[in-house]
C-alpha cells in the first residue's frame, strides 16, 4: 500500500498545518482527546485535567475566554460557579453532564462535559452560545433553501461553516467538487480539509491535487459584530486559470510508465485508461488485448468487489486501500490490488497497482502446499496406525483358526478367504503409511536404470497389448539412494496410471537422465531446490488431466475414475514414497495431450556399494517353539489377546498389561522377564518412556516394539540400543519369528 501511496504523492500532496489553534503555553494534548474534540462542532472546546487546569483548547474557546487557565476561574456567578463544579463532579464520577444555562459576560451558553482520553483521565467541555446556535440556523437555512439551489445552478459553490470553521450545509456544486460525493460526507468537517493554498497564495480544492483550478473565495459573516461567527462561503473558479489536464495526464502517464512497479489509471466509469509495462507484466497479458474494465481480469467471484471499490473510491474523497483478487489466468493465487483515489487529472478518478510479487507468492503457494500435504498426511497415517489394530487382530485370529483346520475341511477355504481379504486391506494401510511417509523402508545405493529394467517385463504384462512401452536411459546418469522395492513400486504405479489414462492404447515414454544445478535453476520449478538430480520421467499420450484436478492428484482417495476402478491411493503412494527418499515429483498435463510425471532424486555423493555377487540366501522353513517369560505391553486388547494366544501356544510362559505404568508396576512387584513386548505409542505411559525406566532401573532388559508406524521414524524417537522392532499388521508365524530372533 505504500507504493501506492507514494505514487499518488506524485499527483497530489497533503496539506500541511492543524486544525485546532491551541495556545503555545498549553501543554501537547493527548490526541485521543485531541481527535474527540475536533470531531464536536458549533462549540468552545477546552480539555481540562483532574485539577481542573486547561490542557488544550480550540479557537472559539481562546476567542471567547483569552487567557483562561482553568474553568474554576470564569467570571460568573456564584450559582453558576456551583453548576460548573457539580457538572465536574458528576461527570468524573457518571461519565457525562449536563447544564442548560450559564451567563458569561452578557453571553448565555449551555454547557456539556463528557470524561474522555485513552484512560479517561481528562474532561472534554463543550460551551455553545445561544446567539451562535442562531447564526447558525440561519446559513443552514440560506445554503439548503431556494437561495442555495439557484447559486449550484449557475456554478456557484456555496457552503455554512461554523465559528470553529466546520461545515454545517453546503450546496451540491461544493459537495461535488470538493468531495465527489453528497453533502452528507463533508457536514461536520473543517472547511480547511478541502482547500489548501500554494506559495503563490492560490487557493486550490485538496483533492484536485496539483493539477486542479484554482478557486475564488468570498466569506460572509452573519454577524456583523462579530468577525469570528458563523459564516457564508461563496467559491468561483478564478477566470483565465484553465489547465489544460489532458497534457497533465500524459505527463502522468509518461511518469508512470517508467516505474518498476504494476500502476493503472482508471476513469469514474470503471474503464483502463493507461497501464504500464509492469501491470500488464503481472497480469501475464499483453498491453495490446487488456479488457476494457479491470473487473475482466477477474473471476466471477471476486467481480463485485473490483467494480464497488473503483465506484468507491472514485467518486468518495481521498483514499486508498487493498482488496484481494484471484486473477481468471489463476484462480488458485490471491494477490492484492492496490486502490487510490486521485483526483485533478480529468477524466482519470483511480490508480491501480499490482506488486510484482512473485517469490513472495511462490513461497505462500510452497508453504500451504507443504502444510495441506502434511495435514492429510498425518491423517492418513492415524487412520493407517489404528486400521493396523484391527488387521493385526483378524489377520491373528485367523491363523490361529488355521491352525485347527486343515485343508478341505469345510471352513479352512473360507478362513483363508477372510485372510487374504484381510492381506489385502494391510496393503491399503501401507500405502497410507507410504503418503505419510511413515512406511519402513530399506534404502540402498543403486542406479536407476537397474531398477527400470528389474520392472520391465512386469509393466510390459501389466500395460496390455494396446499400449508400448518404450524405455531410454541418459548418459552419465548417477547413483540414488531409496528402496529398490518401493521405487519399483513408484514405476508400477505411474505405469498403470498411464494404462488407465489411454483407454484405446497408445505409448508409456519412461526416461532416465542426469540433471545438473544449472539445468535445475533453469527450469524454474516452484518446489525444487538447486542441485544435481537423477530424473526419472513416465509419460503417456493419454486423455490428459484437468486443470482444476492437477493440483489434488497426490492427494489420498482422490481419484477420477469410475466407481469401483481405483482407490485413489496409486499416485498418493508415489508422493510419499518419493518424499521420503528426499526427492520431488511433478505432473505436467494438458487435457487431450497427455500427462508427464517428473521425479527428482538427488544424486548420492557417498561411496558406491561393492557389486552383488548374485548369490540369495535360500529361505528354509524354521520351527518357532520356545520358552521364557515374556510381558505383552499393549494397549488394544484384541491386538494383546492375539499375541498372547500365538506366543503361549509356542511355548512361551507370557503375561500381559494394558499400559506403561502397569507394566513397571508387575517389574516393582518382584517380577521379571526374558523379554518385553511393547507398543509404542500408548494412553498414560507410552512404550519408549517404559522401556527408559526399566533399562534404568532394572538393567539391559530385551525390548521388541510391535507399532504401525515407520520403524525408521520410530527409531528417531525412542533414542534406545539393542531395540529389536516389528509392524503391524503381523501374523502368528510373524510374531513367534520376531521373538525367537529377539530372544536369540
């Protein structure tokens, strides 16, 4: 705003002086007294502090009582004197009083005080003399009667003003010019808010600024005894002082258009007249096609505001302010337009102005990006942590069941049907897990290339016969570091999604290359720092993706297929992968020309690992009997009834609590064990700060952590050696494995 103010500052320039004449030998009023006073018309104003002494007063009071230093000494009668004193009183004590009637000096005046100040710490009086009131009743009658209509129709500006110079009537020709607006705005005010006068002693409207006609003025004092009374003002333009305003504008204009920042000038009609390189440069349209009204450049929603503002400012006084916009070119970004009366440059009412700023944008955009992204994300992996509760209970039960039936008995096929249903479900919280990056991942160093062709001839089955893929590798392409498998999955993901986008076949492009800082700082891209990357590319010829949906693509459950034909989950499980692995993904998509998916990886800078050998250990079946006494710390009790069964049905001897404190309860009973099962985050005492009091007080005691979140996030958390971890959900065979290794 205070570009806007600055530049209107070449057009006009403010006025300088006070309104309230106040003695030298009075104290600087507080302004909030100050403002309250200037506000009150037809008095004598005088603020007085709480010993009574006079602290500011205004011209009709000086004029009225020269040299008075408190209103204890006014020379008046003793009745009144006692008035005076009591209205003091009650108004420090009920905030305001009144007296209709003291005589000073053959004058009669009513009186008001009013408690007033930031702390209420001042009286505020108010003393109207009763043959002022008339003369003021007069001019209002003059001004707003036949007399006045008649002079605003033949161009005469005609107003009243008080004794204290404010305005209590004016005819339209003054209101017009002086304010562009009705009178209704201007009673009340000082007569010197509208004018000003230059070195040369010209008089000039205020808003008219530097350009505007000088005025002739005519005052007519209603009393003839007294110069300071109420008065007639009568205005004319001074003959042979036209400007000619159309060369004022183009030198405006001139001005203007050499300076950096985003300005426009409007007329009263809500038309462009003149915009600059800047403004149009913001907008992102070129000068040659700007719409005829700014509220074009809008959308819908914001039109109304745009077009009130202009009305407003155009034909009300002097002003400015902001309002925000969103642009039809880009509805998702709030900018601020600049507003500014001017005034004495013809048909131009209203200065616009757009601040060229960009990376302040881009930086809002990156910042509620990243919030909304984190926000669906911990909701995604809450909704994960507690589904993995329930699936660890199911998935357990039903082993269990299993283990009682053996196959072709009439409810083994069914039980196994409730597993594999409950197998699949699992896969769904993982890849909530993988949005919120919350997911276990095994990070290796390796090349992206291997990775590609290891997922080749899957993707190859999984794309069908009507669509090709075809694959290119760029030179010099480095090592990443990220999880062989779920970057595989990453490749799946967008391969399928490229399937689905191209319904009558076509061609999935997948592209490795190696991206330098140069390149990076070249392209541009609002969320990816400068660096060296490792680019992996998948695109399709595909039917393409709206605009209005680019921007909610990663987010989980969103999905624009058709009912019954995607979980909304594929892209969402990309994202976080790719986050996770500290990377960046883009989409770039235009509807009928198909979408491109752009991950960035950062090239690994640490050694490279020595090559595999090819050699896979080979997985034998193991029993998993045992024995020991073992804790089960958890919370759920369908998660800790589970565990309790498969564990004791392998041997062990196991005992079980439902929370932190408990367990450290049974250890302070005299109880020990060969180890401890532990949720992590559970209510009154979670399973870190547990294991944290028992390896303190009770020595090196075996821990495994049974929890649905990452275990690499959780390992950050628990700051705990020799901490053996599983993740939910988790089978009986899982369970028993997992132990035998802890207590091994």
């Amino acid at each position: 705003m205070a570009v806007i103010i600055a530049v209107a500052g070449l057009i006009y320039f403010l006025r300088s002086g006070s309104a309230v004449d106040s003695p030298s030998a009075l104290s600087a009023p507080d302004w909030a007294i100050t403002q309250a006073a200037i506000q009150m018309n037809n008095a004598a104003i005088a603020i007085c502090d709480k010993t009574g002494r006079v602290v500011c007063a205004n011209a009709p009071f000086t004029h009225a009582f020269p040299g008075l230093k408190a209103l204890a000494d006014l020379e008046i009668d003793h009745a009144s004197r006692a008035l005076l004193g009591a209205a003091g009183a009650a108004a420090w004590r009920d905030g305001t009083a009144d007296i209709p009637t003291i005589i000073h000096d053959g004058r009669t005046y009513s009186v008001k005080v009013a408690r007033a100040g930031i702390a209420e710490e001042y009286l505020l009086w108010h003393l109207v003399a009763a043959d002022e009131v008339d003369m003021e009743g007069r001019a209002i009658e003059i001004i707003t009667g036949h007399i006045g209509a008649a002079m605003s129709n033949n161009g005469i500006m005609a107003l009243a003003v008080t004794s204290d110079g404010r305005v209590c009537a004016a005819n339209a020709a003054f209101a017009a010019r002086a304010a562009c607006a009705d009178q209704e705005p201007i009673l009340g005010r000082l007569f010197a808010d509208f004018v000003r006068m230059d070195e040369k002693g010209s008089m000039f409207f205020e808003n008219e600024g530097q350009w505007g006609l000088p005025i002739r003025l005519l005052q007519v004092p209603l009393n003839d005894q007294n110069a300071q009374s109420a008065a007639l003002l009568l205005a004319v333009d001074e003959e042979g002082a036209k400007v000619e305003r159309g060369l004022a504008l183009a030198h405006v204009e001139q001005l203007l258009s050499t300076l950096p920042l985003g300005l426009a000038l409007v007329d009263r009609d809500g038309r462009f007249l003149f915009a600059n390189e800047a403004f149009v440069r913001v907008l992102g349209v070129e000068a040659d096609i700007l719409p005829t009204y700014p509220a074009d450049l809008v959308i819908n929603e914001d039109k109304g505001a745009v077009l009130e503002s202009i009305r407003r400012y155009s034909r009300g006084s002097m002003a400015s302010g902001d309002i925000a916009i969103r642009l039809k070119e880009r509805p998702d970004e709030v900018i601020a337009l600049s507003i500014a009366a001017v005034r004495g440059l013809g048909e131009a009412a209203v200065l616009l102005g757009l601040k060229d700023n960009k990376e302040e944008i881009l930086l809002k955009r990156q910042v509620a990006q990243q919030t909304k992204m984190e926000s669906i994300g911990q909701l995604a992996g809450g909704v994960a942590h507690d589904f993995n509760n329930i699936l660890t209970a199911i998935i357990g039960y039903c082993d269990l069941m299993l283990l009682r039936h053996q196959p072709g008995d009439g409810d083994y096929d069914d039980i196994q049907q409730i597993k594999n249903n409950s197998n699949r479900a699992a896969s769904l919280t993982r890849q909530l897990l993988a949005f919120s990056r919350q997911q276990t991942l095994r990070p290796q160093i390796l090349q992206i290339a291997n990775v590609v062709a290891d997922v080749a001839n899957l993707l190859k089955r999984l794309l069908g016969e009507t669509v090709q893929l075809e694959v290119h590798h760029g030179a010099g392409v480095g090592a990443v570091r990220a999880d062989p498998g779920q970057l595989e999955q990453v490749i799946v993901n967008l391969g399928v999604n490229a399937r689905d986008a191209m319904p009558k076949g076509g061609i999935v492009h997948i592209r490795t290359a190696a991206i330098s800082q140069r390149e990076v700082a070249a392209m541009d891209r609002e969320f990816l720092p400068v660096g060296d990357y490792v680019q992996l590319s998948v695109q399709d010829s595909g039917v393409g993706i709206p605009k209005e949906n680019l921007s909610k693509i990663f987010e989980p459950f969103f999905t624009t297929k058709e009912l019954g034909k995607g979980t909304g989950l594929g892209l969402s499980t990309v994202y976080g992968i790719v986050k996770q692995s500290g990377g960046y993904i883009f989409a770039d998509s235009q509807p009928g020309k198909g979408t491109r998916f752009d991950i960035f990886l950062p090239v690994y800078r640490g050694h490279a690992p020595a090559p595999d050998s090819g050699k896979r250990e080979t997985y034998i079946q193991k029993e998993f009997w045992g024995s020991g006494r073992i804790l089960i710390v958890e919370d759920e009790d369908m998660v800790r009834a589970v565990a309790e069964r498969a564990l004791v049905r392998q041997g062990y001897d196991v005992e079980t609590a439902s929370d932190g404190e408990q367990a450290l309860k049974l250890f302070a009973d005299g109880k020990r064990y060969d180890l401890v099962i532990s949720d992590v985050v559970m209510p009154n005492l979670d399973g870190p700060s547990m294991a944290q009091q028992l390896r303190k007080n009770y020595g090196d005691v075996r821990l495994l952590f049974i929890s649905g979140y990452a275990e690499e996030q959780l390992r950050e958390t628990i700051s705990l050696d020799n901490v053996a971890f599983m993740a939910k959900p988790f089978s009986v065979q899982q369970i028993a494995e997992a132990v035998q290794v802890a207590l091994a």
